[in-house]
C-alpha cells in the first residue's frame, strides 16, 4: 500500500511514537548525558558539550524529515508532530467557538481577508529567520535553547489548534509551512496524484478520522480552512497559488539564499587553530557540540582588523541579505525566461517562466542543502558523503524532470478528464467497442478525450448529459470558475460536439438546480463542497454505528441529536447548508425532487419577470427583444425539469403533474417552444401534459421592477448580447449605437420585427441587411434572390397596391421578394415593376444568404413567416406572396 494510502488508525500510532521520541529528546536536551554516545571527535577536542540531543536533532531528525517530504509531502504532512499537537483541542473537543447570530455554537476560522489571512508567508518566513538565526548563534550546540524552542513550536501549535479550525497552524503559523511548500513543488517525486485518484473519498494528507466500523475507509473531517488545499490536492494549491499568493514567489526565490548563507556563517565559527587542520566543521557534527557559541554572540564576524560587526546582529542581517540577493537572482532568471518564451509567442510565457524558475529554485536549494550537510550519518566518511550526495542530486534531477513540463492547463485537462471518466462509466455496454478489449479506467486522459469524440452522433442528449454531469461536478468541486468554463472546457465541449450555446444553456440549468452555483466563488463553492462531503460522511458513520438509517428530526434521541451538533459545529457549516446536508438522510428525502422544485421556481421567477417587462414595453420598445432573451432562458431550463418531472412521475407510478406545475407549464409563452424546436422528446412530453389544458396567467406575488429586472439581466445572462442590450436600456441609450435601430422604433413594423428578434440577432442586423427608403413612384430593385421587410408604406405593380407596411405592432410583417426567395428567381413573375406607393416606402433589405442566415438565427421570426406561408396557401385566403 502506498504510504500515502495508510490508514488513520495505522498513522495515529506513528504519530505517537514520533511525539514521544521527540519528548523524549527534549528532556535529553535539558538532562546533561556526560560522555554517552559522544562522538569520537569530541574525545580529542575540549570545546565540546553535552548535545548529543542537538546531534540527533539537527543532523538525523531535521534531514530525515527533508527526504521525507520530498519523497511524499503527504506522509509526512499525517505524521508531523506538530501536526498532530494542533488537533489535540479537536480530539478533546475543547476547540474555541462564538455565537453566531441565531445563537448556535461554531468554529472559529482564520478569515481570508484578515491580517493572518493575507500576510501569513510573511509571518511564516519571518519565524523561519528568526529560528535559523537563533541555531546559527547558540541552538545548534545548546540543547535548553533548543529545547525552549521546540516547546515553543509545540505551544504555538497547540494553541493556534485551539483558536482556530482545521489544520491552521500548517497553513498560516508554522515557520516550516512555506518551505514544505518550496520543496514539495507542483507534487512530490512518486506522491499520488490527487486530481487522478477519483476512487478515493480522502486524498494525500486531507484531514480524516479512522471509521466507526473495522474495514471501512477513513471519513473526512475536512473543515475548508484555507481553499485550495495542500493537503487535498498539492498540485490544484500549487497552480492556484502560482502568481496570486502574496509573498510566495519572493519566499520560493529567497530559499536557497538562505540555505547557502545558513551553512556558510555555519563554517564561519569553525576554529582556526592549528589542531583543528583538517577537520570539515560541519559533516563531523562538531558544530552540534560546539561550546563556544554563545560567549562568540559578540564577537566579529569580520576577521582581526576589519571594523568589529558582532555575530549577534550580523548574522540576521547576512542572512537577509542573502535572502534578497537570492530573489533578485531568481526575478531576473524569472524574467529572462519570460522575454524568451513571448519571443517564441507561448501563450502562457509568465505562468511558465514562474514554474520553471520555482523548480530550479528548488533543486538548488535542496542540492545545497546536502552538498554542504554530506550525509545524515558521521561514519559514513568522505566515499559515503559523495554517493549520498550522488543519490540526493538524482532523485533532484528527476523531480525536476518530472515537473518541468507541466502547466495549469495540462492539469486542468487531467482533471477534467478524471470527471468525464466517471460519466462514460455510465454508459456501459455502449463503450465496448469502442475501448477493442481495454478498461476505461486504464484510458490515459487525451485517450478519454478520444473516446468521447467518438461516441455515436444519434446520442446527443447523452452527450449533453455527460458534458452538464461534468460540468458540474468541477463547479462543485471550485475547479471551474463559472465566468471562465466556457474556456475551460473548450476542449471537451468540442470533443462532443456541443456548441457554445449548449455550454450557456448547462450553465443556466445548473444554477437553476443549484442557486449558490451563482452566488458563491469557485472557492468558496470548494469550501462548501468539502465541509458538506465531510459532514455528509461523519453522518453516515454514526448512523452505521447507531443502527440506523435514517434522522427524523422529531424523533432524534438526545445522544444521537448531541452527537449531530457536534458534527455540525465541527463541519462549520452554515445552517442552510447544515439543513440541507440533514436533509439528505431524512426518510422523504429525495434530491430529484428538490432539485424539480428549484427548476419550477426559477421559471416562475423569469415569468414574473417577462410579464413586468411587457407591461413597460408598450412605453419602451427596447425591452421587447429581452422579452426573447427571458423565454431563451426559459427554454434552456426545459429539458431538465422535463427529464426530472418525468424520473419523479415513473417512480410514483402515475403520469399526472400537480395543478400548480401545469398551470406553470400552461403559462408558457409559445415562443419558449419555438426554441425548443430541435427538442423532441421535451416539446411531445409538454404538449401531452397540456392537452386540453388551457392558457393560464400566473397571479405572481411580490412582482419585481422593470429596474430591478434589467439589473438582472445585465449582471447574470450567459448571453453577452443580452447582458449588453439590458445595460444600454438602463442607461436610456439605443443598443450599440445603431442609426437603423433607431429608424425602427419610430414604426409599428419595426416594432413588430424587435419583438421577433433576439439582442444578439439585433446586434447582426446592421452586418447583413441595410436600410433603403424610396420615394413615390420611384422603382424598387432587390437583389435577384433577395428579400424585403417593410417598415413603412408600400409598393404596387401597374397601381395596383400590392403590400403595405404593417399599420400596427399586432399586425404580421410584410415581405417583399420572398416567393423569389423560395421557389427561385422568376418565381413571382416580373419584379421590374415594383414602385414604391404614394406614401413612399422604408424596407430593411437582405440578400438570399444574408437571409438565410437571418432565419437561421431567428427561430422565432422563422415560425412567424412559416405561418404566413400556410394562411396564405390556405383555400379560404386571398392572400398573394410576393
């Protein structure tokens, strides 16, 4: 079993002995042990102390612990005792807690935008000056001030535990925390992938408690103290944090400065008498014994005649300094490497030039750290230290290796790939012959990819399924950035052949199902999701310990409601999310059906908002295309709540919706199933409900503004068109400037046309069509297959009048050139004689193509003109195209 992969109550044990042997030590630090277990060398030297302590600490402990972490960052992250020291109050359930405003108990977290929050590397790497200063100038060799400083971690630690929630020592005091950071890089060398690992409930070092039953796997006790996590997914923290963590980058690029200072003001105290020739200070230990570092506190750095500089302030002040040089050495390679990658255009030349200089700054570091130290053991001798080193520079080189060509958006594709995984399992039998024998699971993520293009083109509601599933799921999960998924998952909404508006329509279904999808930030959704999933399973296991099943809230015993408000105030989760997580295991429960309800109100809530903008219409003819935009919208929410109603209906063994869902339904604009058009299953499905079902109109309550209504949609439409058109109506401006627009809202025909014609299909017009006027009597030429839509007069043949501009808004539109149009040229015989009437004529005109793609783009124009064409093929009509 992979280290990572122990179970807690195997590493609970391990925790233990590491804290008792460093207790251990510690009382050895303080207790003079004479002459045991001293080395040879101090047998033949006098400067000599009692640290055989220090020696263990410092040169078998602190190396140990350095291979550790860059061999799995996650194993060591479970067994630091320090680690462990802060969760003791948790394990006691002592944690400090405050009322929150319904007077309920909850944890206290490290607020984000609080000074901890925001200057914690600052403070980290402050600690870890100040602690490799202090060694330098008397900790190394004098175990009662190593060991008030390890007690002072370990305080630190335990009460930073009891303060604040989760792991917060680790991610915001402990003065080793950014360098783990530094050495584990975007992963450690043979560390578990986290993004890859979608079998797992509890990944890497994420914080856990052992299972109330024998065999089961651990249960996450995850509390979303800092988002993301190094604990959860190292790799996520570390492209999160690649250039918005403040003070990461000048703490990443100053670490080998501080290593290379560290060990040369180290060498700087070895003695200079002659006995000591031959002897290499720092990979004998001597230094761990040296005796004569506190009475050197101030004495000169500099050699005899040189001005005095005394040890105490030089060495902070060198260290430093070293600390600066080295990120300004680091900035400038940073920079080098920028200006070299946008010389070749890489697209991503900053966010790679960081990576690259990170890892070098790594290796460096870490190859100093040994090359200087040799190896952990003394008697190894100079061989032994050349192949330790040997060894630790290869396992460096292929660390690098290993990183050197990764970047955000191959792990962004990994992970989407791990999720789409998960959805093409569903479909079974299907994939068999497409995978020739192989498992899905063994698929390498461009392979996965691969699979999804290939699906059957007749399963596109299963396409679509799979794409929504997934989008989802990193939605959830804070992977995804609502504002930024279109971008995200370009490559897999191309790889199942979904367009953009597909992408829009997912995205509304969603927050539909799922409101805080639009409210919350993708961390803060990341937050939510791991606290959920957390109490989710603290539940499920004591449900399984206690026997049962389900929570009925007026049934609760006292010691099972005790124990549920403790897992609530350990989740911290806010109540309307406790509620809901509770929910879940209630005996009624049923997540379809909930999320069916939050379907039907949204559709409410865009109605209410549909019947306040048509009321303000007849004042202001701008609002009648976002009129389209809100039944878009509307259409776009259809097909799920369709696939729920219908899921809910056939477990409940009955084909009946409840009145209010069908006088919803009922009061369904028409356009709504005009976009629906390609929609089959969704439109028969509505159409059966509502047979003989009448038109309704919804009595809405609590109505918003129009003001309010616009607001809306320029903050929250997918449609940047809609967004665009809504502002402009706020601001009392004509959308994108157009003179044509203008000319259209001063004629009832016009009017007529903006409530046909969505924003965005408004915004094109100028693109394909043009705005003609003629004057009485003047002759009207269109293209061969060209088109006319009249705003205002008409035109006649031989005087006789043969169409007329619309006289108001509720009259159809009138075309000019459309039979040429369909049936071809010379269709409606002669168009030479076509003269614009007395009162002149205004027309928009397009070209055959210009047209075509206005109808392709207009679903609800195209119905419009479809049923002039079948009231004018009617027997009992007069009416003649033209």
């Amino acid at each position: 079993m992979h280290p990572e992969a122990q179970g807690e109550q195997r590493i609970n044990v391990l925790r233990w002995f590491l804290l008792g042997g460093w207790l251990i030590l510690l009382v050895m630090m303080v207790v003079p042990t004479g002459s045991v277990a001293r080395p040879d060398i101090c047998s033949d030297f006098k400067i000599c102390s009692d640290s055989f302590a220090n020696d263990i600490f410092w040169n078998i402990g602190l190396p140990a612990v350095l291979l550790c972490i860059v061999f799995s960052h996650a194993l060591w992250r479970r067994i630091c005792p320090l680690s462990f020291v802060s969760q003791l109050a948790k394990a006691l359930g002592a944690q400090r807690t405050i009322t929150d405003t319904r007077g309920k108990q909850k944890l206290v977290f490290v607020d984000e935008s609080s000074w901890l929050g925001r200057h914690h590397i600052q403070l980290q790497w402050g600690l870890l000056i100040t602690g490799l200063s202090m060694r330098i100038l008397i900790a190394n060799s004098n175990g009662i001030v190593l060991a008030v400083m390890c007690g002072a971690a370990l305080l630190g630690a335990l009460i930073t535990g009891w303060a604040y929630a989760g792991k917060s020592w680790c991610q915001y005091v402990c003065p080793f925390g950014v360098a783990q950071q530094v050495i584990t890089g975007p992963r450690s060398l043979p560390g578990r992938d986290a993004h890859l690992n979608p079998t797992s409930r509890t990944t890497q070092s994420m914080c856990r408690t052992k299972a109330g039953d024998a065999g089961q796997a651990d249960v996450s006790a995850c509390v979303a103290c800092i988002k993301p996590c190094m604990d959860i997914d190292a790799e996520r923290h570390y492209w999160a944090n690649l250039q918005k963590k403040r003070g990461l980058n000048w703490a990443w690029y100053s670490y080998p400065g501080l290593v290379i200072s560290f060990f040369l003001l180290i060498e700087s105290y070895a003695p200079t008498d002659t006995e000591f020739a031959n002897l290499d200070y720092l990979k004998s230990h001597l230094y761990t014994y040296d005796n004569r570092l506190a009475s050197m506190a101030w004495d000169s750095i500099f050699p005899y005649g040189w001005p005095t500089f005394p040890r105490l302030i030089a060495v902070p002040i060198i260290i430093s300094a070293a600390a600066v040089i080295s990120q300004l050495l680091f900035r400038q390679l940073e920079h080098w490497q920028e200006d070299l990658f946008r010389q070749n255009e890489h697209p991503d030349a900053k966010a790679i030039a960081i990576h690259r200089t990170r890892l070098l700054s790594t290796v460096i570091a870490v190859n100093s750290y040994f090359i200087f130290k040799g190896s952990p053991l003394p008697w190894m001798g100079p061989h032994g230290h050349a192949v330790f080193r040997l060894v630790v520079m290869a396992i460096m080189a292929m660390w690098l290796y290993r990183g050197w060509n990764r970047n955000q958006q191959l792990y962004e594709r990994e992970s989407t790939s791990t999720s789409l995984r998960k959805q093409l399992i569903k479909l079974g039998d299907q994939l068999s012959d497409l995978l020739g024998g192989r498992r899905l699971k063994d698929l390498s993520p461009t392979e996965v990819f691969t699979l999804a293009k290939a699906l059957p083109a007749k399963a596109k509601s299963e396409r679509r399924s799979i794409y929504s599933n997934v989008l989802k799921e990193q939605l959830e999960q804070g992977r995804l950035d609502r504002r930024t998924a279109l971008v995200q998952l370009e490559e897999l909404r191309l790889s199942l052949g979904l367009t953009q508006d597909e992408h829009r329509a997912a995205i509304e279904v969603l927050v539909a199902e799922n409101p805080k999808l639009q409210e919350l930030s993708a961390m803060d959704l990341a937050g939510l999701e791991l606290r959920c999933s957390a109490a989710m399973e603290e539940i499920e296991n004591l449900l399984r310990i206690s026997h049962c099943t389900t929570i009925t809230p007026e049934r609760i015993p006292d010691a099972l409601n005790q124990e549920l408000e403790r897992i609530r105030i350990e989740s911290g989760l806010d109540n309307e999310s406790w509620q809901e997580t509770v929910l879940e295991f209630s005996p009624n429960s049923n997540r379809s059906e909930r999320e069916l309800k939050h379907l039907y109100k949204a559709i409410e809530i865009h109605l209410s908002e549909r019947w306040v903008l048509r009321q303000r219409s007849q004042d202001n003819p701008l609002l009648l295309p976002l009129l389209l935009s809100i039944d878009k919208h509307i259409a776009r929410l259809m097909p799920s709540l369709v696939e729920l109603q219908q899921r809910i209906l056939v477990a409940r063994s009955t084909e009946c919706l409840k009145s209010d869902q069908l006088s919803l339904l009922a009061s369904v604009p028409e356009s709504v199933l005009t976009f629906l058009s390609s929609e089959d299953n969704t439109t028969l499905a509505l159409r059966h409900w509502l047979t003989d079902q009448p038109k309704a109109t919804l009595d809405f309550q609590n109505l918003p503004t129009a003001q309010e209504v616009l607001e809306s949609l320029a903050k929250t439409s997918f449609d940047p068109s809609t967004r665009h058109w809504a502002n402009a109506v706020l601001l009392r401006q004509t959308p994108n400037g157009s003179e044509d627009l203008a000319e259209l809202l001063k004629v009832p025909a016009g009017q007529k046309l903006l409530s046909l014609l969505e924003p965005r299909t408004l915004s094109r017009l100028p693109k394909i069509s043009t705005l003609k006027t003629w004057i009485p009597g003047e002759e009207i030429k269109l293209p061969e297959d060209g088109v006319a839509i009249l705003l205002k007069g008409g035109c006649e043949l031989n005087s006789q009048t043969l169409v007329l501009a619309p006289a108001t808004s509720n009259t159809p539109l009138s075309f000019l050139g459309l039979l040429d149009y369909l049936g071809g040229a010379g269709t409606s015989g002669s168009r030479h004689d076509h003269r614009a009437t007395h009162l002149g004529l205004m027309a928009l005109t397009f070209d055959g193509p210009a047209f075509r793609e206005l109808l392709d783009v207009a679903p609800v124009l195209e119905v419009e003109l479809t049923r002039q064409l079948a009231w004018a093929c009617s027997p009992k009509t007069k009416l003649q195209l033209h």
